[in-house]
C-alpha cells in the first residue's frame, strides 16, 4: 500500500529540478539510502530515462510502500527496493548496482544517530565510482551562518524524542566525508530552510 509524508509531498519538485541540474547525463546508476515511501523515486525516476533508480529502505512497512509505487511506475527505471541498514559494515556490497555513479540521501541523517550519517559516509566512500557524487538533502546548522528559529524548535524536537537525533553541523559533516574520500563540492539552499549538499569521490 502507498504511503505518503507531507515532506516528500512538499519537496518533490524541488528535489526533482536539482537532480536533473546536478547529475551528469552520462550516468547510469543512482542509489538512494533510506527511500522513505517511495515517492523521491517516483516523482523523479520518469523523468531521469538515462538512470536506473535504485531505493533502499530499512523499515519493511516502507518497504511495502515503495514496492507500490515501482508497481505503478511505467518508466521501467524504477528498480526493485532492497533493505538495507547504512550501519551494517558490509552495506555497500550488499546492494545493487556493484558501483552507484550517484548516491541520493533525503532527510535521514537529523532522524537518526549519528552512527547513521557515518555509516553513509563511509559506504558511500566504498560505493561510488571515482568521480561519483553524493547527494544530502535536508536541515543542517552551519557554524557561519544563524539558524532561522524553524529550523531551531525542530531541532529541539527532534531531539525530545531521541537525544541521538538533531540537525548536524555541515562542517561536521564534511569532515566525515573526507575520511572517505568524499569531498565537499557545493551547498545550495532550497526552500523551507533545506540544504541541497553535494559531495564528490576524489581518488587523487
């Protein structure tokens, strides 16, 4: 059965638009980590005919989710979910493609601990071709810049019910990143206080 969040429902387009400028049309393969309901790929897989669009998810109800929405999907470059925890060591040989040109993560790493975010990092570093990009969509606070109040209560939200969960520092973030070869290349901001984060594979 199709599920659906106000979230997904209020950043598809936008997510959609940034991906078709983002990502070299001469990739073949993009992963995406923690798909949620399914819809990302949905939304944006009919309208990206030169990748094959490959979700994960690690709660089986959302995988249920995502399995419908691939049923509907006529566009043939919506592939099959596969479960998946970013915090298993052995994660990115666990999954299809053996290599991602692309790795898409929309709002996981403030909702989870932050094991969750190093665990993408570190997969993503194993996963992705040389030169490949990955892709951080959500909040985050940046040491340079105030964070608007919104984005402030939802951080004190978040961490009321986990005190693991919160917005993380962008710098925090990249300095991660680059243990694994991942370096930061751009940060856009989008609508409703998101940040559109890209990270690149460098294997110079």
């Amino acid at each position: 059965m199709k599920q659906t969040t106000p979230s997904a429902d209020r950043n598809m387009d936008v997510v959609r638009d940034r991906l078709v400028d983002l990502i070299p049309k001469e990739a073949r393969d993009l992963l995406e980590i923690s798909s949620g309901t399914g819809q990302h790929g949905a939304h944006c897989a009919p309208v990206m005919q030169n990748l094959r669009w490959w979700p994960t998810e690690h709660d089986a109800a959302r995988m249920t989710s995502i399995a419908a929405y691939v049923a509907d999907c006529s566009s043939g470059n919506f592939m099959a979910a596969q479960q998946l925890d970013v915090m298993d060591e052995d994660w990115p040989t666990a999954v299809q493609p053996e290599t991602a040109d692309v790795i898409l993560n929309i709002n996981m790493i403030h909702i989870t601990p932050w094991a969750a975010c190093a665990g993408l990092l570190k997969g993503s570093g194993h996963k992705l071709a040389a030169g490949g990009l990955l892709i951080l969509y959500g909040p985050f606070r940046q040491r340079d810049v105030e964070t608007v109040s919104s984005n402030e209560a939802f951080d004190v939200w978040l961490k009321d019910q986990n005190t693991d969960y919160g917005l993380r520092y962008l710098e925090d973030v990249a300095e991660e990143a680059a243990k694994h070869n991942l370096l930061l290349t751009a940060v856009e901001a989008v609508p409703a206080n998101n940040l559109m984060v890209v990270f690149k594979r460098n294997d110079a």
